[in-house]
C-alpha cells in the first residue's frame, strides 16, 4: 500500500514562490510516475507536472515557472514554484502512478493561494 503526504502549501503574493513536498510511504519504485495535479473550485483536476525516471514533464501554464523533481532515496517529490499567479491557487494533489497495474494513488492535498 502506498500513502502520500503534501506539505508546503500558504497563501503567497502574486509572484512569490512556494515549494511543495510529497513524502510517499509503502513500496515504492523507481519505475513509478509521479506527479502533481490541482484543482481549484468549481474546475476539474488538472495535470501540473510529472516525473518518470528523471524526465519531467509539464502543463503548457506552468513552464518555465514550476518545477519537479525526485528524491528518489527519500522517495519524496517536489514541486517548486515561482512567479505565482492568482489562477495558480488550487489544491494540489500529489499523485503515484504505478504502471504495473495501472493503479493511481492519492494524497489528501494541500492548498496553495495566491493573492492578486
């Protein structure tokens, strides 16, 4: 089984930088994806950005500003963020995606607001 847990998450100025940490328990392995999704009121869960085997992967809206990477002997990702924007403001979902299998995993989420 695996557990995930966001940290990171405040309330920020419009072009102030966050960085959120996703600690992940359980097996884990290096072939799994991981990533960060978000969801802000009243829209649909979106892809931010993901990390496979060290090739990150990124939503048109946040390159060049967000970014991930792995700690693989942590088994924690990270998602820094800079130049936020009030449309940034969301939950953000860290995600574990094991491929053999197909199965998703989810954490509880940590809220990120950006003011104008």
């Amino acid at each position: 089984q695996v557990q995930l847990v966001e940290s990171g998450g405040g309330l920020v100025q419009a072009g102030g930088s966050l960085r959120l940490s996703c600690a992940a328990s359980g097996s884990i392995f290096s072939s799994d994806v991981m990533g960060w999704y978000r969801q802000a009121p009243g829209n649909q869960r979106e892809l931010v950005a993901r990390i496979y085997v060290g090739v990150p992967n990124y939503a048109d809206s946040v390159k060049g500003r967000f970014t991930i990477s792995r700690d693989n002997a942590k088994n924690t990702v990270y998602l820094q963020m800079n130049s936020l924007k009030p449309e940034d403001t969301a939950t953000y979902y860290c995600n574990l995606y094991r491929q053999r299998g197909g199965t998703n995993y989810w954490g509880k989420g940590t809220l990120v607001t950006v003011s104008s």
